[in-house]
C-alpha cells in the first residue's frame, strides 16, 4: 500500500455526523462533539493523522481535515446562550460520516 | 554527571519559579530528554537558547500589525481571510508550519478561540500564551458557557449578534481581527495596531476603546 493521502469525500455545506466512538489512546476529537451532526464549514486540507503520528509511526495515509460547524443548542441542550451560536472544530474525515446513515 | 542544579526549560525562560523548590516531575524529565538529545547531537544547548529567545521575543504586537493593516487594506483582508498563513508571510511575519485561519469579527459575529484539548495558540502572532487560557475552567468553560465567560471577562455580546466559539483541536491556528473601533477614521496603522490588544484577537475582548487607549499613551 502506498496511499499518502485519503480522498476528501465531503463538501462546504454538507451535514456530517461524528462518529459515537471511544477509541483509548491520542485522539483530537472531543467528546462533546461524538455523536452530534454539524455542516463543514471548510476542508482544511490534508494532514498526517495525529493519532498514529502520537505513536511515533507515519500518519500516513494524510487524512483530509475539516472545519465543521455545530449549533450549540444541539450540543447542550440546556445551552443558556442565544439559539443562532455555533461552534466551529477541526474534525478529522475518518471521524466524520453523511449525516443520516448512523447505523 | 557534574553536581550543579541542572536548569529546566521553565527556568531558562525564567518564568517565575525561579530557584525555588527542587524540579517537578516534568522538569526533570524535560531536562533529561534535553540533554540526552545534546549529547547524540541532535541539536545544540545554543540551539536551545535561541529557540526559547524567539520564543520569548514574540508578542501580541505582531498579530496586532496584521489586523491593523487588514483595517486599513480591503485587498490585504480578503487575503487574510483567504489565507492567514500567507498573508502573515508576505508582511514578513515567520508563521512556521502551523496553518493560520484568520476570523473576522462583524457585526453580526464574535468569534473566540479555545483549545479544549490542550493549550494550541498562535505563538507566532500572540507570544506565549496567558495562564487563563491553558487552564482547565477557560477550556470547558468557553465551549460550554462562552457568553458568561465572555461576561466575566467584561465582554458582553449583544443578543442579536452570533456567538461563534473556535475550538482549536488540531493543525490550524486562529486570530480573531476584532472590528474596528469608531472614531478611529484619521488612524494610521502604527495608531490603529496600538488598539488591537491580545484578549481582542483571542475574542475574549473587543479591540481597544481609542479614547481611553490614546490617554495611556
């Protein structure tokens, strides 16, 4: 296998879910996000991924890293702040899958 | 082994610890590595002392001329907000290999930045990081509550206007260019950058209030 970089598979606007998973060890996403749908804001380009780059080993294949965007209110249901603010993190693609299709 | 109290990284940067007490675990460990590094000659003690000198010489006033000049250069804020990273370089502003996305404040928008997960912060705009925000309360706190938070730090956003929180988890780097403030028409950049102060471009503040900035000289 020689893949450096995986291929971006989502676009500006389109509604992702964060995967609901507990993997051990170094890992980027935070738990607040985990099982919550946003829209990607941006693709930031391709990185080595951080958590096989944590462990002294390649990151390769690169991941495609994006900027999704959540509404607070759907990550804190008792959120007192006002209904339009968002929340915008780095999530990586291998986190991320089409909104609608959690199993 | 020589017998004299080894110097670890904080130390060196003399950040307030001084010589009291003997090292913390992270200490020791940090001066080991060091060392051992030193030793297969990975990279030198001066090295070292340069690298914590730059790091040391860098400050709020470097972002502070970016937002400045995006306030004054309509094509140079489009680029900024393009490409941060590329619009810090071509004012001559070393970025390194962190990626800087620049968010504008509007009047419909207040962006802040946190890192949840550790304390990721552009340094290379902003110097060394405040002790509030590598501490635990402002890390949860900002994602969970950023409007109190906001307000404690005196800083209250009006309902109407979107609270945008950025939690920096991975490879990008964020600076918020505040909106500039009124009266400040006859400003030139050296004047409009001594407005942008650091809790401005973390989003925690608004840029600084002219009449009251111009007072303190």
């Amino acid at each position: 296998m020689s893949i450096d970089a995986v291929t971006p598979c989502f676009h500006v606007g389109d509604r992702v879910t964060v995967r609901e998973a507990f993997a051990p060890g170094h890992i980027r996403t935070p738990w607040y996000v985990r099982g919550h749908a946003g829209t990607v804001e941006r693709l930031c380009g391709v990185f080595g991924n951080p958590e096989e780059l944590a462990y002294g080993r390649s990151g390769l294949p690169r991941q495609p890293l994006y900027r999704v965007r959540f509404t607070q209110r759907d990550l804190w249901p008792d959120y007192a702040g006002q209904a339009n603010d968002t929340i915008e993190i780095e999530i990586y693609q291998h986190w991320l899958e089409a909104a609608g299709n959690r199993p | 082994m020589s017998s004299y109290r080894r110097y670890g990284l904080f130390d060196l940067r003399g950040a307030g610890r001084g010589d009291a007490g003997p090292n913390e675990y992270y200490q020791v460990m940090e001066i080991a590595l060091r060392e051992l590094l030193i030793e297969r000659n990975i990279f030198s003690a001066d090295d070292v002392r340069r690298q914590v000198e730059a790091m040391d010489g860098r400050n709020a006033g470097i972002g502070a001329r970016m937002v400045a000049k995006a306030w004054l250069d309509v094509d140079y804020k489009t680029r900024a907000l393009a490409n941060g990273s590329a619009a810090a370089q071509e004012i001559g502003i070393e970025v390194g290999p962190t990626k800087l996305i620049v968010l504008e404040n509007t009047e419909s928008v207040h962006n802040l930045v946190v890192c949840t997960l550790c304390s990721c912060y552009p340094r290379m705009l902003l110097g060394l990081p405040p002790d509030w925000y590598k501490s635990k309360s402002y890390r949860s706190r900002a994602v969970r509550e950023p409007r109190a938070v906001l307000s404690e730090f005196g800083t209250e956003i009006d309902h109407h206007v979107e609270v945008r929180v950025h939690d920096s988890t991975a490879d990008m780097r964020y600076l918020v260019m505040p909106l500039r403030p009124e009266g400040t028409e006859s400003y030139d950049e050296v004047e409009l950058a001594t407005l942008v102060t650091r809790d401005s471009m973390i989003g925690v503040a608004l840029a600084a209030d002219p009449s009251s900035s111009r007072q303190g000289g």
